[in-house]
C-alpha cells in the first residue's frame, strides 16, 4: 500500500534520539529548550513554547489570550477538528467562516462580510483562527488587516504549514498574528512521533503559554506572590496542564529540522510532477496563491464529479483497491455529531461542502518514491478517463 502521508526517519535521527535516551534527562529539559529556540530561529518568531502535541498547543495559545465563557472563535469549515475544539475546552463558543473556492482556506471576502454583519448585530469573536490548509498560507495580511480593524486576536492553525512562506517570510514569524501553531504529527513536514509548538512575538502570550504547559506552576521567584521558603519551594498560580514534550521527542524534532528545507523542496518537486501526470483529466489541480509558498503537506485534487461516471467515493475505493491509500481533508467540521448538536446544520457553509463531495488527498511525502507516484498517476488516468 502506497499511504497517503509517511515520516521520514533516518540513522541521524535514532542516533539523536539514542543519545537522549542514555542522558540524564528523558522528559522536558535542555533538548526541548535546544529545539524551541531552533524552530524560533527559522521562523523568525521570538519565543517558542514546546508540547506534546499540536492540539494542546492551540489550547494553551486559546489560554494564553484569554479566551473563555462568552467569548467567540471564528475559524473555518476545512479543518480537522483540533481547531475548533480548543476553543470548547475554554468553554468558548465557536463559528466558521467558508472557504474560498480556489485555495480552500478560509475567504477573505466571507470573512470581511461576516465580521460587518457580527459587528451590526454586537457580536464579535474574540479570536479569529486562519489554517493554512494543506500548507498553502492563508491570506495573512488582509485577515490581520481585518482582525486589527474589528480588535479580534488572530490564531494561526499553522499544523501544516512548518516550512511554508507567506509573502517571502516564514509562516511562525507572526507578523500579521498574535500567535502560531505547528504540529509535529508523523503525517506532518517534519515530525517529533507526537508534539507541537506555539510560536509568537509577544512575550505575554508565551509567558502564559508555558505556565500553563506545566500545572500553572512556576519556579521563578520573581512570579511567586510569596517568599520562597528554600529550593525545593515552587508556587501554583493557576489551573494549568501537563502539556510537556519530552527531550526524546525534541532530540528527534531538533534532528529533523535540519532536514526541513529539503523535505519541503521535495514536495514541491512532487507537487510538479503530479501538476504534469494529472493534466487534462477532469480534476482540478490545487491551485496556489502567487503571494505563498506552500510547505505542501497535503496535495489535494477536486475530481470535477459531474463529468464522471462515479462519485468521489467510487474513485477512492478503486484507488485503495489498487494499493493508494487516498485520504479526504476535511470532514466540514460543522456537519460533525457534536457540533450539529451545538445549532450547526448541513448547508450553512456550502463552499466547503461542494469541495468536501470531491476532494482527494493523494500520497505525499517526502520519501514518496518517483515509481510510486507515477503509479498513483497511471491509475488515476485509467479511472478517470
Ligand atoms: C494535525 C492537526 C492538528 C493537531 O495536531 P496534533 O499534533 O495531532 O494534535 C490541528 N489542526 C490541524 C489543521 C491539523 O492538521
């Protein structure tokens, strides 16, 4: 089976890993450290705050600005349900914002016609979060834009995004957010088994972020509302978790970051090729914003389904039948169980419904062999056409 995502490992990376293993140190400590401040030196951000996983890194920077009871996210239809789900957990309330039919993130045009809208009837969201879908940067200097003229706080869902450039400098350098999260899933660019990071400019936001990595607990005399009775003496400040990465975990992230610009440079390379298998069948190819330079975590094409004779299903089924493992990004979030029982209906965001009934995530990765995907490229001419 061809899957449709891979990690890539290799003996640099166990070696790395190994040599944690006989440290002195196994949970957080100076590999995390080490690895924050490199993914912050390639990013452009000042402050890096590791966890162990994406998912909890979107809570604690939904934490860290405040967001709770009352208070309003906005993010967008196609994405995995990590998104939305951080901001109920801070028992906040969410909404979505359609995508745009060419690139699949959240529009800019829906966006500004739903804040003018929110803004008449005295609704705003707290907290506005763009993902940059399958690696492709969202529109940032219109949704800061418009984020700063309504006074929402912009969260940037940047789990595919590692790598990506937006206008020439890296997503994670935050320049038109409050704050950014990568995740280091196995299916991501580049990978830590399980972990993520939050990325910002503001100290404030990073300070909290890391007092509620750790239990609301803090070390530092200078944060203690009391005098430290002697060493061993730490003060709990506030509700936190344990969202820790372990330095097992960073000595991997750390080992593959050094492998990050030609893991992103061999799926553009890939990107082309399928750009070139695929022409002419009656799929639309992912189409790129010229201002963003994808880190192509996902290649995506939307089968034109009323010219076939099967449905995107069918197509699916014939592809793992001839060992491609296909996947399909996204479920709309909105149409999911739970949040149809918060009010959310089928047909409330018909963007990313129509993209949903035809999309397909092909294999892509950076150890995908040429002979695999010409492969997945000649059976996709035999069914399509
Ligand atoms: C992977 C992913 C997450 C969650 O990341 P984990 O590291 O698996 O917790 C969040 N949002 C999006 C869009 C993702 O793809």
């Amino acid at each position: 089976m061809i899957p449709y995502a891979r990690q890539d490992i290799n003996d640099a990376d166990i070696q790395a890993v190994v040599e944690v293993l006989q440290s002195d140190w196994l949970t957080q400590g100076p590999t995390v450290e080490r690895f924050e401040q490199a993914v912050a030196a390639y990013c452009g951000s000042a402050h890096s705050v590791a966890t162990n996983n994406g998912t909890s890194a979107l809570h604690l920077a939904c934490q860290a600005i405040g967001l709770g009871p009352g208070d309003l996210l906005w993010s967008t239809p196609n994405t995995f349900v990590a998104s939305l789900n951080c901001a109920r957990h801070c028992s906040a309330d969410v909404d979505f914002v359609d995508i745009d039919p060419r690139t699949y993130n959240m529009s800019v045009d829906a966006l500004e016609r739903k804040l003018a809208s929110a803004a008449e009837r005295g609704r705003m969201p707290k907290a506005i979060m763009p993902v940059h879908f399958a690696g492709q940067p969202c529109e940032m200097e219109e949704i800061g834009r418009l984020a700063g003229q309504y006074g929402a706080i912009v969260i940037e869902d940047a789990s595919h995004a590692v790598g990506a450039q937006y206008r020439g400098r890296p997503i994670g350098e935050c320049k038109y957010s409050d704050v950014a999260v990568f995740s280091f899933h196995p299916v991501k660019i580049v990978t830590t088994g399980e972990g993520g990071m939050l990325v910002t400019q503001r100290a404030d936001l990073a300070d909290r972020a890391r007092l509620l990595r750790s239990h609301g607990v803090t070390r530092d005399p200078s944060k203690m509302r009391r005098q430290s009775e002697g060493p061993w003496y730490y003060e709990q400040l506030e509700l936190g978790y344990n969202y820790r990465m372990t330095d097992i975990q960073a000595a991997l992230g750390y080992s593959q970051l050094s492998r990050i610009d030609a893991f992103v440079a061999r799926r553009h390379a890939l990107a082309a090729r399928y750009a070139e298998g695929l022409e002419g069948l009656p799929l639309r190819l992912p189409w790129q914003h010229p201002g963003a330079a994808s880190s192509w975590h996902l290649y995506v094409i939307r089968l034109n389904v009323p010219s076939l004779s099967m449905d995107r299903a069918q197509v699916v089924r014939a592809l793992r039948e001839a060992g491609i493992n296909v996947n399909v990004h996204y479920i709309p979030v909105h149409t999911q169980p739970y949040y149809e029982a918060l009010g959310f209906r089928r047909g409330d965001f018909p963007e990313a419904e129509a993209y949903y009934a035809e999309a397909i995530s092909l294999p892509m990765y950076a150890g995908l062999r040429e002979d695999d995907q010409d492969r997945v490229i000649q059976v996709l001419n035999r069914i399509l056409s």
